[in-house]
C-alpha cells in the first residue's frame, strides 16, 4: 500500500482512482493541449462504457453528479483545472457552464 505518512492518504495513483476519475483524465489526455471537456462528455463517455440495452437515451445524466464529484477531487489534488467562460475558478463554488482542463 502506498500511503503517504504526511497526511495518512493514500497517494493518488491510478489504481486507486474511481472510474468516473479515470474516464475524465483519459478524456483530458485525448484532448488536444489547452482544449477542455464539459461534464457533460464525461457523462455520457461513462455511460456509453456502462450501458444496458433497457437504458434510455438520456441514461447519462445520471452520471453527472458523479462526474462532479470526482472532477472537484481531481481539482483538489492539481489534477484538473475547473474552467467557466475560459477561465479558471474555484471548483468547490464553480456554477453555471463549467469544462475542464488540464493544468498548465
């Protein structure tokens, strides 16, 4: 186990990453430098791996709070920059159109 003694957590490593983490930064690596994903992507991309043949079309708004969730760990741990209207923001108070991208 890679736990670091600092701070008692476990180090992010991408073992350890949820899914809906992963799926964002491969979307993030896939993407051309300095271009952003929405949540909206994310969500549908986690769905499109999970889906049922009884799911409807619209099964990938389920995803989204998940897809928030680990974004705002992923901000938190420098991962991943929360964006509105191109610019960057505090991903804990972020409302409205939000993409994201990955850090500079």
């Amino acid at each position: 186990m890679t736990d670091d003694p600092a701070d008692g957590a476990p180090a992010p490593n991408s073992a350890e990453l949820d899914p809906v983490a992963e799926t964002i930064l491969e979307l993030l690596a896939a993407a051309p430098p300095n271009r952003s994903v929405s949540p909206t992507q994310v969500a549908q991309a986690v769905a499109a791996s999970r889906r049922k043949k009884t799911d409807p079309p619209d099964a990938w708004r389920r995803y989204l709070p998940a897809v928030k969730q680990q974004a705002l760990h992923l901000a938190r741990a420098g991962r991943l920059v929360v964006l509105r209207k191109g610019k960057p923001v505090d991903p804990q108070t972020a409302k409205g159109v939000i993409r994201y991208r990955r850090p500079a």
